[in-house]
C-alpha cells in the first residue's frame, strides 16, 4: 500500500485516519479541501484545482482523503493501491461536523484563510450523504478505478483493527513530511 485513497461523508473521519496511515506507513497526506477551496471558501478554476491534485499525486507514495469524484477520481484511482470507504453513521458524521462547527480550532485539512462557519447546505449534505450523494461517488469510483480493492470499515474499532494489523514502522525509516 504506497498510494491509498480515503472516501466518506463529511465528519467520517476521513482526515483523521489519512493522518494515522501517513504517520504509520511513514507517506506523505494530501487532504484535497486544503488544494480545493481559496481563502473565503472561494472555488477556484476548475483546472487549476486538477492541476493542484495532478502535482500532490505525482508521487510514488500518498494518502489522499478527500470525495471530489467527478473532478479527481480520473487522476488519482488510476495510481492508487487501494480505496477506503469510511461507511461512519451519519449520526456520528452529522454531530462531528457540528462540534467542529462549534469548536472552530485550525485543522491540517482545513484550507488556509477558510474559517468554520454555520452553513444549512452543508448540513444537509451531511446528512444526506449517503442516499443523495454516496451512490454518486460509487458510480464514478466503478467507472475510473473498478480494479483498485476498496476496503469499508465501519466505526472507530474497524478502524483501530485496520491500522493495528499494518506493520509497525522501522525505527530508521525517516518520517515524510505530511503534503498539502
């Protein structure tokens, strides 16, 4: 597993264990939010945001997190080993994204110059996720990258079991710097 793409509803967890993998495979993160949104939450061209991602996977090795199917799945699913799905209750989805909300603290996948602020749309979004948007994501990831293995873990003990059967890290292996 040197290039593994992270998949799942706002709140997943999708950063998180894109972290956790980074720091026990010892590879570079790229969180697409922080190559996505400009200062404001402005969107940037199209292109210009597909050349941002083209360059963070350019690499050998990454974990990237992150949905953006219809603008990113061609370049990335093609190089990646693996897919995760985080199948998270969007209960548990729904509630993070508001305590995030609340707590407004910088986050590393946060873009730059994009504070937290209260959004319904996204909201919804959240909340629909898996009915309105999720079988989207899925048809995308069956048309681009149906040889990559997708691996679904459900919940906080699927994925302490996940990340507890990767090897540990060798002592002298030099830690990569988390990408964007």
């Amino acid at each position: 597993m040197q290039r593994i793409v992270i998949l799942g509803n706002g709140g997943s967890g999708k950063s998180t264990l894109a972290r956790a993998l980074g720091a026990r495979l010892k590879l570079p993160v790229v969180h697409l939010d922080r190559l996505f949104w400009e200062p404001n939450w402005a969107e940037p061209d199209a292109e210009q945001f597909r050349a941002r991602v083209r360059q963070a996977v350019a690499g050998d090795a990454w974990v990237c997190e992150g949905n953006y199917a219809r603008r990113t799945f061609d370049l990335r699913l093609p190089r990646a080993d693996l897919i995760i799905w985080l199948d998270t209750p969007r209960l548990t989805c729904f509630t993070r994204v508001v305590q995030r909300l609340l707590r407004n603290q910088p986050r590393p996948d946060r873009a730059d110059g994009c504070e937290e602020r209260f959004e319904l749309a996204f909201l919804k979004f959240v909340w629909t996720f898996d009915r309105g948007y999720r079988p989207g994501i899925e048809a995308v990831r069956e048309k681009v990258g149906p040889q990559v293995p997708t691996l679904h873990l459900r919940g906080k003990r699927e994925i302490k079991a996940f990340l507890d059967s990767l090897p540990e890290p060798r002592a002298d292996d030099a830690p990569l710097l988390n990408g964007v």
